[in-house]
C-alpha cells in the first residue's frame, strides 16, 4: 500500500489537487463577480440557494452556504441592508428564523446569473463535457449521500 504522507499517493494527489483548485478559484470569481456586477461570491451563493418556493430557516441555509451560524448571521445581516433577503420569524420556534429573498434580491441573482456561468465556465475550458460529468460524479461520491440534493437538475 502506497505512503499515505506522499502526494503520489492517489487519494492524497486528488486531495491536494481539490485544495489548490479550491483556493485558487473561489477568490477569483469572487473577484471577478464584484468586479462585473457588484455582488460578492458569498452573496450570489446565499441568494442562489434562497430562490426557490420557500424561505429557509437560518441553520439550514448556513449548512447549505457551509458557513457558521455567526457567518451567515452576518452575511443575512449584509444582505438585509441591501434590500435582498428578509428574515421572517419563526412561529414554531421562537429561537430561529427564517430567510427569504426578496424581489430585488432575486432581480440581483438573474442580473448575477449570467457573469457566474460564464466565469465558470472560463475556468472549465479545458475539459469536454464527459470529463465534467465526471468530474461532478466524483466529487459527489467523495462527498456521499447529503440532507442536501447536489445533483444537476
């Protein structure tokens, strides 16, 4: 069995690899994305995972963003002056709260949208589409099953 310390060890090369690509790539569309359109790469993420049929309690949209209770309150908090999201009580549990996008909010993620894929899209020039559906089915079978549907629609 392979040195589990050395990067020629294939679990271990794709690790590093998922890092480098991470670090790389997240503060570049970010920057990107407030450069074109003004709205930062945390926001299009919360705003993207809050457009849909109903608002989401906090805790779950902190799991879905991966950030900190104390991150995505601050984040909300952000987006809230903005006029993009609204939290909305709880009535079953005083203690959390939910949150919903709102109009302008959700103009800002369709306005977004199109700067976001094409960044994307730049990014993954470089391999055809089997190489990304492959890419997405490896990734998501390193993560296993999830509360969370991250399959392609």
């Amino acid at each position: 069995m392979p040195n589990p310390v050395n990067r020629s060890h294939p679990a271990v090369s794709a690790w590093a690899a998922l890092l480098q690509v991470h670090a790389r790539l997240v503060p570049d569309l970010d920057a990107e994305l407030r450069r074109r359109t003004g709205i930062p790469l945390s926001w299009y993420d919360v705003l993207l995972e809050l457009d849909g049929p109903a608002p989401l309690r906090m805790s779950d949209l902190g799991e879905r963003v991966v950030l900190s209770r104390t991150r995505v309150s601050r984040l909300v908090t952000e987006l809230e002056t903005h006029d993009l999201v609204r939290r909305e009580s709880n009535p079953d549990d005083g203690r959390s709260a939910f949150v919903a996008i709102t109009d302008t909010g959700r103009e800002r993620l369709r306005a977004t949208a199109p700067h976001y894929l094409a960044a994307i899209q730049r990014r993954f020039t470089g391999l055809d589409e089997a190489e990304l559906g492959a890419l997405g089915t490896a990734l998501r079978k390193v993560l296993g099953p999830t509360d969370l549907d991250l399959r392609p629609n």
